[in-house]
C-alpha cells in the first residue's frame, strides 16, 4: 500500500523585514518567512502515522537550517527558528542574514540536523521511530533567489520545499507469529553490491512496527535482513519502487537464515 505523505508540499511564502546593524562590519538582514504544515536542537515539529500516511505539524522553536551566497563570492549558513504557529498549521520562520548577495542562492532545509550537521539516512543508523526520522532523517528542502534592496530582504512567493525521502513501515512475520518486536537489527539493501544500504537499530523497547527513510528507488531489487536473539531472518524481491514524497507500510514473510 502506498499513499502521498501529507508533507510532500510545503508552500514557503516570502515575507520579509528587516534592518541592517551599522554596529557590524557586514550588513546583518532578518528574513521573516512563513512556512505550511509542516536544532541546537531538539526540533520540536511532530510527525504522525494518521493510518493513511503520515501528517506533521510545526511548532513554536523547531529549527530550519539555511544556506546561502554572500556579497564575498563565499557561502554561508544560518540558523532560522519558527516563532509562530497560526491556527492552519502555518508557520513563521525568522532567519539572519549576514551581506546577502542581490540575486544569490538560498536554501532551506529540515530537519536542522540532517543539513546542518549531515546525519544521513544510509551513513547513520536509524531508529526505527517517526520521533527518530522527524528529527534526523527526513529530507525537506528548497531553493530560491534572494532579492536584497536598502535594508530588506525577499524572496520570491511560492518557493516550495520538495521531499527527496519517503517513509517505509514494517511489520515482520515469521509465518506463525508476528515477530517485529523481536527485531533489534534490521538492514535494508537495495540493487548490487554497491547499492543503497540502510541500518535501523531499534530503541528497547521494541517496536510494534518500524518506520524507516529512505530514497528514492526505481526497479531495484531488495534484501531484507531482520536479526532478533538468537535467529536472523531474510526476505527479499526481485524488483521495487518507492517514490519520494511517499508512505509504504508493509507486512513482511521473513525466514531463517541457515
């Protein structure tokens, strides 16, 4: 079963004030954005299976990391926080930004963790709980151009921030008994050798089911490997596709491996 995560668009809306300080060197500007539905940390915006995908929700002090080209021909990064939530789910988000460049590149992205401090969904191990992906693992970004005039800052309205991960839940069954709260090593392996590979190491206690995030995959065969004390189970396909954007839940047949 497959359903369109309820996050997959998020409309980012440019609004923007700001002033610059004559006490610094380089002219510091506040963007002000507003972003629907929807770290240090932790990020505070929550996730939630609905039993038809999956709904998130933004509130006041989640983090949105930013990227963007100064008037020095370098890259730089701030920090933006949500200040504001209104009663559609809609989010104020204020960010500063030090010398922008009139016309340079800006970047969102959530969580603030995956972008700003690079957890990645196959380089880390996953815990298998939305709470886990909401603050590590999800991929949400977008791009634009930042207009800079006297002292304030635009971007262009209906900047979208894209999803590039989809979400996966899994349930195991060893063909008598279900057996995921049993599961305390889990890893999914996509295509050859040197396809996409993803750890999921569950927190004790054990789950009742396992959500996972993962790219994109396009008629890829898959490996499953499920380990529990003391047996490790396996199952696998000849060909899946997942797109991103998108939930999956799945009971999986595992079988002991030899």
């Amino acid at each position: 079963m497959k359903i369109y995560l309820k996050m997959a668009a998020l409309l980012l809306a440019a609004a923007l004030a700001g002033a610059c300080s004559k006490s610094q060197e380089k002219p510091v500007y506040t963007l002000t954005t507003t972003l629907s539905s929807q770290e240090n940390l932790p990020t505070r915006s929550v996730m939630t299976d609905t039993g038809s995908g999956i709904a998130t929700t933004w509130e006041v002090g989640d983090y949105i990391w930013a990227s963007y080209e100064d008037n020095g021909g370098l890259g730089a990064e701030a920090r933006g926080i949500v200040t504001a939530v209104d009663g559609s789910g809609n989010a104020t988000v204020s960010v500063e930004l030090t010398d922008p460049k009139d016309g340079g590149n800006i970047l969102f992205g959530f969580p603030y963790k995956h972008w700003a401090e690079g957890k990645g969904l196959q380089e880390d191990v996953q815990r298998g709980t939305l709470a886990d992906i909401n603050e590590n693992f999800s991929a949400f970004g977008a791009s634009g151009a930042l207009s800079v005039a006297g002292s304030s800052v635009t971007i262009p309205a209906g900047l979208t921030m894209m999803v590039d991960h989809c979400i996966w839940k899994l349930t195991f069954t060893d063909g008598t008994n279900d057996i995921t709260k049993k599961v305390n090593r889990l890893v999914i392996h996509f295509g050859d050798e040197y396809g996409d590979e993803y750890t999921v190491e569950p927190w004790y206690p054990y789950l009742d089911a396992i959500y996972v995030s993962l790219y994109g995959q396009v008629d890829a065969p898959v490996t499953i490997t499920a380990q529990t004390y003391p047996t490790t189970y396996s199952a696998s396909k000849a060909s899946i596709t997942l797109d991103p954007g998108k939930f999956y839940s799945s009971n999986i047949l595992v079988t002991p491996l030899p």
